[in-house]
C-alpha cells in the first residue's frame, strides 16, 4: 500500500491542476464578456511576468523613433 503522505502529495497536485484549469476557465468567460477582472488580471500579470522580448522590442521602439525624428529633420529642412 502507499504512504500516506505520497497519497496526499498526488491529491494536492491534482487539487492545483483542476484550479487552474477552472481559473483559465472563467478568464476565457471573462474574456469574452470583456469584464473588467480580465482586463485588471491581464495587466497584473504583465506587470509582475517578465517581458522575453524587452530588449528586442525597446530596439525597435528606439529605431522608430529615430526614423520619426529623421523625418521631421528633413521635413523642416525643405520647408525652410
């Protein structure tokens, strides 16, 4: 027979499974209501999770902007 404590180890793991599956759940519901908790739970995590393409996407917004202000330079220039 098996120990008590494995028992409760596999119990717990699976309790933890099935709220999760439940939490995505009711965010997918919530999703497609467009409620308020699922625009508040999308931010948190955003916030709290890190970004693994932060330095790929602050690259991008620094080449943008220079391409914006390059267009500005040369727009003043034939203006003036």
């Amino acid at each position: 027979m098996h120990d008590p404590s494995t028992l409760m180890s596999y119990l717990v793991l699976w309790l933890i499974i099935i709220v999760l599956f439940y939490l995505f759940y009711k965010l997918t519901v919530w999703a497609r209501k467009r409620k308020k908790a699922a625009y508040i739970f999308g931010a948190a995590v955003q916030m709290f999770l890190p970004d693994p393409y932060a330095e790929r996407t602050i690259k991008i917004v620094q080449e943008k902007k220079a391409e914006v202000k390059k267009r500005q330079q040369g727009i003043g220039t034939v203006k003036d």
